[in-house]
C-alpha cells in the first residue's frame, strides 16, 4: 500500500523551530519530486518547498524563503521541511507530496499551530 506519512507537528510558539518528516512506504521516493504544502483554515492549499529526486534542485514559497529548508533523505525514505523562526500566520495544516510523471501521492498532513 503506498502511504505518505507526515510527523513532527505541533503546537509551537513564535520564533520557534519545528522539523516535519514525511515517511513514505509502499514505494521508493528516490525516482519523485517531492513537496510540501500547507492549507491554513479558511484559505486554499499553497505551495511551500520542493525538492528535486537527487535533492540536487530545491526552491520555496517566497513567504518562507529563508526560515524553512526542504532536504531529503533518500537511503530513509524519508523528506523534512525545516521550520524556523515560526510566525503564527504559518498556522496550518502541512502535506507531502509525492510527484513522478502521473503518480501523484498525498499525505493526510500534520498539524502545526503557531500560538503564545
């Protein structure tokens, strides 16, 4: 069964730091385009990291460019978003994806709460 499986969120205050993993199984990530979105309540789901298969090419969202870095870990199976300096309209909920051709691959996403 193929499954994306993100982690690593949670209620954190501002400035804070936050790493998000997101686990694949049933399938090898090392041959997809891997990316982060995020869905904060009430608006659409946008654009926030990508990464290329070889983490060779990255690029981000110009709202985060310089507080969060996207990296992967092929030998894991595993993709990270690194969150710095947090602010609270970073509130949302954050998904992998998972793109190779006409595969296209979702997690269910995870919660992250910027809040004092």
């Amino acid at each position: 069964q193929v499954q994306l499986v993100e982690s690593g969120g949670g209620l954190v205050q501002p400035g804070g730091s936050l790493r998000l993993s997101c686990a694949a199984s049933g399938f090898t990530l090392r041959q997809y385009t891997m990316k982060w979105y995020r869905q904060a309540p009430g608006k659409e789901r946008e654009f926030v990291a990508r990464i290329a298969p070889n983490g060779g090419l990255t690029n981000s969202a110009d709202s985060v460019k310089g507080r969060f870095t996207i990296s992967r870990d092929n030998a894991k199976n595993t993709v990270y978003l690194q969150m710095n300096n947090l602010q609270a309209e970073a509130t949302a909920l954050y998904y992998c994806n998972a793109v190779s051709g006409s595969n296209n691959s979702w997690g269910q996403g995870t919660q992250v709460p910027v809040s004092s």
